[in-house]
C-alpha cells in the first residue's frame, strides 16, 4: 500500500482489524453514549453525536466507563453494531478491555505518535492488538 504509515503502541487486545478510521477529540461513553442497536453516537457532549461505530477502528484520547461498560460493548457486537477496533492514547478502563476481549475487538493504546493528529476520519487504518501495530492509508 502506498502511502501507508506504521505506529508501534502497546497490543492490549489481540487480534487484527481494519476499517475507516473514526476519530474522537474526546473520549466515547461506552455506557450511554451509544445505541447498542444501531452503533450510533447518541450522546449530547460526544464529538461524534450522529456517527455510527460500527465497522470502524475508533480512535479517542482514552475510555471511560465502569465496570459495566463491557456489558455495552459486548452488546454492540451482539447486534453487530461494534468496532472493529479501538485505538486509545492512553491504557483503556479495564471493563473495555474486558468486553472488547468478548467481542473480540482488538485494542492497541499508548502509540507513539499523537493518533488525534496523525490519523483522520475515513483513512484505512489496520490494528495488530497482538503485536502492538497500527498501519494508516490517507484516504483520497
């Protein structure tokens, strides 16, 4: 792939996805911020209010949530309505991590570079959660 751009992180969650990048400025409520039926950000103070999750290597600065959360998560999968994968800069809630290894969800967190400028909405990215690889395609 021309163009293509390799970021080394911290495999949380292995596996391998990829998708069109969703890009978050701020974290994504697991816990009900989404629409477990439809993947969509219902949220009021998420930045991606009216997007839908699933399909997508979300990326966000980090998780919140509370022991629940992985309910959630798993739910998304359930319904087919999930991520494809989850990049955070920071190490994820541990109740993510949970659900995203029940959905199996691969994660990768604490990249090298700054995944928020590096990495736009609709580029190709691919996520190594086994080996800790995130592979980015501009889009166009």
């Amino acid at each position: 792939m021309s163009g293509t751009r390799e970021i080394r992180g911290r495999g949380i969650v292995k596996g391998q996805a990829e998708g069109p990048a969703l890009v978050s400025r701020n974290e994504v409520s697991f816990l009900g911020d989404l629409d477990i039926r439809t993947g969509e950000v219902v949220g009021q103070g998420a930045s991606l209010k009216g997007e839908r999750v699933g399909g997508t290597v979300l990326i966000m600065p980090h998780t919140v949530g509370s022991a629940g959360v992985w309910r959630f998560l798993y739910q998304l999968f359930v319904h087919g309505t999930h991520p494809a994968a989850i990049i955070t800069k920071t190490l994820p809630d541990s109740s993510l991590v949970q659900g995203a290894i029940l959905a199996k969800v691969p994660v990768v967190c604490e990249p090298a570079e700054d995944v928020l400028e590096v990495i736009k909405s609709g580029d190709r990215v691919e996520v190594d959660g086994t080996e800790g690889v995130i592979r980015v395609t501009p889009a166009g």
